[in-house]
C-alpha cells in the first residue's frame, strides 16, 4: 500500500516526472493496492511542456506499481517493482489517462478492476 508522504513516480507523458500523495481514496475491495486511486502534488516538471503542468498541481492518479510485495490470484508467488508508480488521471473523466502513452507495464490486475483504457496503452502486461 502507498501511503501519505509517499513520493511517486509517474510513467506517462504529461510532463509531470514525480510527484507525492497526500490522500489515499481506499476501497476495501481493493486491499492490495494497485488500481488505487490517489490524490498527488506535482513535485518535478519538464520544463516548456505543452499541457502547462506547474509544480504544485494537484490531480488525481492511478497506482500501476508498488515496491511492497502483493501475491497474485491468491498463491505465495508474489511481485514487487524497484518503484511506486502512478498515471495521472484528468480532473473532468476520471477513467483517462492525461497523457497519450504508458511508458512502463502495466499489471493485469488494472485492466480487471475496469481500467482498461489504461492497459492498451502501455507496453505490456506483467
């Protein structure tokens, strides 16, 4: 699970590179932690990028990786990623993406919970 104070990576192409969170909307239905969605704080920016993100913007995003362990489909197998991973989410439809790609792989998991936009967009499945 991803907590507050918790900063983020973030794999799409918005501009935004990283971020941090300070609200978690949990689901008890989604106890692992992926596909859940969260509240960040833009922290680093490109500079001069096109959708005029700032530093300090908040927006919604979507958890697609997590360093802490989950098992998958209930077996002892369990995955972990080297990062905590987000896609932005846009404020008025909050099932897009605001970037146009996934520059990482995306778990199955996500496009199970009803992200599916999000899965054909990224390089894969793990």
């Amino acid at each position: 699970m991803i907590a507050k104070e918790t900063y983020v990576n973030i794999a799409d192409n918005s501009g935004a590179k990283k971020a941090k969170v300070f609200f978690v909307y949990r689901n008890p239905l989604r106890s692992k932690g992926l596909a859940v969605k969260v509240l960040v704080s833009l922290r680093k920016v490109v500079p001069n990028n096109v959708k005029k993100l700032k530093k300090g913007d908040k927006f919604k995003a979507l958890i697609i990786k997590q360093k802490q362990p989950y098992s998958k489909y209930n077996t002892l197998y369990s995955v972990r990623a080297k990062k905590n991973v987000v896609i932005l989410l846009k404020k008025g439809e909050e099932d897009l993406p605001l970037g146009t790609r996934v520059n990482t792989k995306v778990t199955k998991f996500v496009r199970y919970i009803g992200f599916s936009r999000i899965f054909m967009l990224s390089w894969g499945a793990f």
